[in-house]
C-alpha cells in the first residue's frame, strides 16, 4: 500500500487524474500494465518506478547544489 495514499485522500485529489492531465500516455501504460501477466507487470513497474526515483534525487541534488 502506498504511504502517500491516506494524503491522497485527506486532500481529496484525484493525482491519476492530474498525471493524465500532463502525460495520458503514461497513464494509458500504467492501466494497460495492470493486465499483463504478473512477471511482466512487476519488471516494467519497478523500472518505472527506479526511472522517476533516480530521476528525482538526480533533480534533488542539483537543487541543493544551486542553493548552496
């Protein structure tokens, strides 16, 4: 379970849609991901998911080396 879904829905926003809104095709990936067979879902999910993690610290850092 995501630790970030209780915020979701103390918020009441709807962030699938909000991705949608910036990149559908992603989000048509994800829901199409949902129906392959479960090896195939789980690599594509975790190479997704390490993408926008590394992507995301490489982004943290540059930040905190502008600011310092």
């Amino acid at each position: 379970m995501s630790k970030l879904l209780p915020v979701m829905k103390e918020f009441g926003k709807d962030y699938l849609q909000e991705i949608a809104n910036e990149q559908p095709d992603l989000v048509d990936l994800l829901i199409l991901t949902v129906h392959l067979p479960s090896h195939k879902k789980k690599f594509i999910l975790k190479q997704l998911n390490d993408d926008i993690q590394e992507i995301f610290s490489d982004t943290i850092m540059y930040y905190i080396f502008i600011a310092s």
